[in-house]
C-alpha cells in the first residue's frame, strides 16, 4: 500500500444518528395510526372481514456508503429530506385526472403547481415533458411531487386527509458534499438519482423504485458497493387500505465506504492550478475553454489527483436537478461541464508523444547520442513541414533536440520508416515502429480505469485509416463535388481548403502517406489520447516500463471503519523500454527542467534534491488555437508521482499547462 492510503483516520457515525432522527420525526404521525389501528382498533378486524386482508410490502433503503479520501475524510456523506408523495391511484380515480389535488398540494407547500403537475406524467407517457421534469419511476409507486420539502409544511397535509387523499410524506437520502481543502471532484464522485423503472427491472431484484443510485463517476462505478441491500416490511391492509398487522420485517444493511486514493489536498491544488492556468491564458488573449490534471503513482497506478475543467457544483443533483440545470451541463457553449476531461475527452499530444516516438526511433535503429541538424523544415514530398515556431537550430544532438523541442528531425526520422515500410504500398502496420511503440504504451485503447465514460483515443494506424475511409467516403466524396458553401460564406478561404481536402480523401483517402507518418511522430494528424492516459504513458517510462491500469479506489470498508478490504493494483503490461533508451529519456526530459523549454518556469526549482522529468507540448488543431500540455514525472532519483496537465486552447506548453504543473508539484512535494 502506497503511502498516500497508509495512515486511517478513525471514522464516526453522528450522522446515522441524524437520519434516523429525521426518519423517526416524518413518519411519527403515522406510525402513531398504525399502533392506534394495531392496538386500539385490533378487534374491529378479527372478525370475519379479516378474510379479505391484503399483503403489501415497502421497502426500507440502506443508509448509503460514503466516498473517502486517502485520509479517511469524506468526500460524500448522507443526509436525508422530507418529499410529499402522492398516490397515482388518487390522480386516477379524480374526474379531472387530479389537477386540483395537486393545485391544492402546491398551495399547501407554497410551491408553484406547474412543476408538480408535470412530475404526475410517467417520462414517455403522453403529455409528458421532457427529464427531469417528467417522473422517470415505476408507475406502482408513490410519484415523489416535491422534495426537499419543510417538514411541517409536509406533516400539515398528512393531518387533513379529506383534502389531501393519497398524499403521504416520505424521508428521501440524499448526499452532502463535506469538500475537504474546498475540494470539487465533482467528475470524480459521480452522483445519486432516483431509480428509473429499467434500473428496477434490469437489478434482478437487487434495486426498488423507493432508492436511489449511483450515476457517474465512482458512485456509478461502485454502486453496487456503497448502496447497500435494502430491508422490507410486510403489512396487512384491509380493503380500505388501512394497515391492521405487521406480518414480517427485514432490516436493510448499510452500504460499504469506498477508500480512495486520492489525497484532498493535492486535488484541491490540481483543481485550484486548472482555474489559475485559464484565467491567465484567458488574460493574454485565448479561449482556454477546457482543462485537464493528472496525477498518478508510478509504482502502483494509484490516481492520486483528477481534476477537469471547466467543473460544476455535485449539489446541483440534490434534490432533482432542474431542466435549466441539466442544459447549462450539457452546454457546449459553456464548455460541456458534465464531461470529465481527463477520461472522456481527446486531444493531440504533441511534442509529449516524443517519448513514444524516441522508443520508435531506437527501435528503428537511430544512434541516440548522435547529432541531427534541427532545420526550420523538412521537405515531405510537395509540403515543408516546419517546426513549431519555425526555428532554425542548426545540429544538435538528440538530447538537446528534444530539450528545445525541435520538430524537423522527428519528421526526417518518420520519412525514414516510411520509405523503409513501403511507402504507400505498405499494407499493414506490422513493421511501423512508431505505431508499434504508441500501442505497446497502451494508446489507443481504454486504461481500464474505474470510472465510467472512458473513451479509447486513437492510434492512427493504416488498418484504422482505411477504415474510417471506406465508412465516410460517401460523406466526403458529397462534398468533393458541393464544396461547403455554407463555410464559403463568412471564409472563403477555409472553404476551397476543406473543398480541396475533400476532393483528395474522396479519391485515395485510404492510403497512409508520409505526411500522415509525420505528423504521427511529433503527436499531431490523427493521433489522440486523454490526459489520462498520457500520464500512464509517463509512468511507465519513469518506473521502467509497467503500465499499471490506474485505479481511483483503494479498498472498500464498513461504516465504522471495520473490515477493510483493499483493492490491490493491476498491472496492464510491459512497454519494450531498453535501460538505454530510459536513461536517454530520463536525461533529456530533465534538461528539459534545466536548459529547455520548461527552464524559466521552474527556475528555482530544487532540482538537486527533488529532481523532475518532463516535456512541453503544442498541440494545433485546425480552426482552433494551441493546446498546452505538459507532462512530467519525479523525483528522478525514486520515481513516485506522474503528472500531466492540458489546457486546449491555450498557447504552448510552456506558457500555461508548466506553471499549472509546478503548482501541483509544489502540493506533492508539501505533501511529502
């Protein structure tokens, strides 16, 4: 166990205390009638009319496990509501479908009808408005109208049961979001709804409409774990449906906690980092629309940090999320917060990916302590392919190109294999290095990490190319004869160029050329991955080659902290990495710190005693501005941490994703 999971603070259970108190207030009243009915009334129901005595059964929900931090500090806790309930029975059978008893409902909470009055519709039953509005239950159980009601606003309607027939007031669990070091995570932790009725008939039994469950991020990953097994009460009821005897009773077991591995004060900085990198790339003239933060444990895979921009406040679930809520999430013009960008989301690499590409160029046979002339460009065919900025170095050796970032010699290496393979009449990717060293690093593919919506990127590999070809060349060759008029309108230019595009993939778009090679090697074209899995890529060259499938779960344990049970690491696979090879690496993504492109960002750093690895990137991608990644792992002298920043749309590595990633370095190196 890494030290970021040794130390366990004892936990405490006044919250279970709390719910139960609330639980017990609701429902007082009416279990006040169910003893008169019981005690009192017991004769009037041992006659003969007990031959017509019903069984039904309610559901008791388990007391919800909590999501950790490596410290044993809450990242989630429960908490519970009052909601008002209403039976579908009384809508049904009132003549005008039960519109007036929920005016009436409304008015007794002082609450806008409306709303109430749209939650009566079954999602996808005529009439019904769009989620969340609309009840997404089953159709035999209470529709939940208003939730996060004033209990004695509820217990008012309960006591005037003439007027309010088949109302009844339930205490609903919810979650709290205690925030240690101001902590969001909100990507992280995922979220709690009410069970729909395909959650119910897709459990075999292990899920009722009256809990709730996990959605997203770790509580969806884990629900299973943190939901617990709810308990059942069966009663009997006369035809007038009043409860006359208690007949059986099953007492829910509470839900596990779930132990992460990651450190609330390091999250805090990685998301304080994200939000300081936008606002200044903002400042200095770029859309800095999304954001990403990584940091791993080399040695274990452990996700010790996970941060996304742009966030959003978890509290936004509690309760039932508004339509205009719901929207502002999934708003591309407010950069689609619900999407965590460190899984879910893809961008090329750049110059970070020459780590992959300096595995490819030595298995090709490329002197690593050769020198190269780093020109301003590099012919490929009829196109010059220029460095980043253009910059004529002149020769330098292969460690000092990659401490200045240079391009140019990354695409005569590429040129090189290119020719070697076959040119286009290469058929498969067999003999590729570069396309093999991407996928030996576990590109193109899912980490296998315990969230959902992980998405795989891609290696743009020719068996993929032509692919993609043969299922869009229909689409393309369309617009090979229409051009894009509607493009042409406001930028003629970018028009004849998609045109031009157009007219070429329509006719051999299939075909892997040099110029697909060499885009490939310095990360840009086709290629793509997730901060994520960049960092994985980074780890396995610090540790010497393991690739560890990342895990943000540590161990899973009772309530109070008693039987733990820890969740030991996966190892993935082992990349081809050469103690040659990882020596050259290591050198040169530490000068990189000193002498390169990262050197006036870390200027003061103590490279001496807590030495660091680590490279710029500068992604370009069509129509859009740079995205800033860095990527970096240390100390050197003991690996333990990998960390990757991406701000897109935000200017060069150096410039933004470097001074996010000191930041974060400098909470590692607090943290010990």
């Amino acid at each position: 166990m890494t030290s970021h999971t040794r130390r366990r603070r004892p936990t405490s259970v006044p919250r279970l205390v709390v719910v139960a108190a609330l639980v017990v207030s609701v429902f007082a009243l009416l279990l006040g009638r169910l003893g008169q009915v019981q005690v009192v009334q017991r004769t009037a129901y041992a006659g003969p009319a007990a031959v017509s005595l019903e069984t039904r059964t309610t559901v008791q929900p388990a007391v919800r496990g909590r999501i950790l931090d490596a410290q044993a500090e809450p990242l989630t806790d429960n908490t519970s509501s009052v909601a008002v309930t209403v039976e579908r029975r009384a809508l049904v059978e009132a003549t005008d479908g039960g519109r007036a008893l929920v005016d009436r409902i409304a008015a007794g909470l002082d609450r806008p009808a409306q709303p109430l009055w749209e939650r009566t519709f079954l999602c996808g039953s005529p009439g019904a408005t769009p989620p969340p509005a609309c009840f997404n239950g089953s159709a035999y159980q209470p529709i939940p109208l208003a939730e996060n009601v004033d209990p004695a606003r509820a217990l008012s309607l309960l006591e005037q049961p003439e007027n309010y027939p088949g109302v009844g007031v339930v205490a609903e669990p919810g979650r709290t979001y205690p925030a240690p070091h101001a902590v969001n995570a909100a990507h992280l932790l995922g979220y709690v709804d009410r069970a729909t009725a395909t959650d119910v008939t897709g459990s075999d039994g292990a899920v009722t409409a009256d809990e709730t469950v996990g959605r997203d991020g770790l509580e969806a990953q884990y629900d299973g774990v943190l939901r617990g097994t709810h308990g059942t009460t069966s009663v009997a009821v006369d035809p007038r449906g009043v409860v006359v005897d208690r007949l059986a009773t099953t007492a829910p077991v509470a839900g596990r906690d779930v132990v992460t591995h990651i450190s609330a004060p390091v999250q805090a900085a990685a998301e304080q980092s994200l939000s300081q990198a936008v606002a200044t790339a903002r400042s200095g003239g770029f859309a800095a629309d999304s954001a990403a933060a990584v940091v791993l444990d080399v040695t274990d895979g452990a996700v010790v940090a996970a941060a996304s921009y742009p966030e959003y406040d978890p509290k936004v679930w509690s309760g039932g999320i508004t339509q205009a809520n719901l929207d502002a999430l999934r708003n591309p013009a407010a950069g689609t917060p619900l999407v965590s960008r460190v899984t879910g989301a893809t961008m090329p690499p750049a110059s970070t990916f020459k780590v992959v590409s300096t595995t490819a160029a030595a298995a090709m046979g490329v002197d690593l302590n050769g020198k190269y002339d780093c020109t301003s460009t590099f012919q490929v065919g009829d196109r010059a392919f220029a460095n980043y900025e253009s910059h004529d170095y002149g020769v330098l050796t292969l460690q000092r190109n990659i401490e200045v970032s240079c391009d140019t010699i990354w695409y005569r290496f590429a040129y090189q294999s290119w020719l070697a393979q076959g040119g286009l009449a290469a058929q498969d990717d067999g003999a590729d290095p570069f396309v093999t060293a991407a996928k030996a690093y576990g590109l193109g593919v899912r980490t296998g990490v315990d969230l959902p919506g992980e998405v795989a990127g891609r290696v743009p590999d020719r068996v993929g190319k032509r692919s993609t070809w043969e299922d869009t060349k229909s689409q393309t060759c369309a617009r090979a004869a229409s051009g894009y008029p509607d493009v042409a309108a406001t930028d003629p230019a970018r028009a004849d160029y998609l045109k031009a595009l157009a007219v070429e993939n329509c006719d051999s778009g299939w075909q892997y050329r040099a110029g697909d090679e060499a885009n490939f090697a310095i990360g840009q074209g086709d290629v793509a991955v997730t901060p994520l899995q960049l960092a994985r890529t980074y780890a396995a060259v610090a540790n010497g080659g393991t690739l560890w499938v990342p895990q943000v779960a540590a161990a899973t344990q009772n309530q109070d902290g008693s039987a733990r049970t820890p969740i030991p690491p996966v190892a993935a696979g082992t990349v081809p990495l050469t103690p040659e090879v990882r020596g050259f690496l290591v050198g040169a993504l530490q000068g990189v710190m000193t002498s390169g492109t990262a050197s006036g960002v870390f200027a003061g750093w103590p490279q001496a005693d807590y030495p660091l690895a680590g490279k710029t990137g500068s992604a370009e991608v069509f129509g859009k501005q740079a995205t800033s990644w860095f990527a970096s792992f240390g100390p050197v002298t003991t690996p333990r941490y990998a960390v990757v920043v991406m701000v897109a749309q935000a200017g060069t590595g150096a410039s933004t994703a470097a001074p996010a990633s000191r930041a974060i370095w400098d909470a590692l190196r607090a943290a010990g």
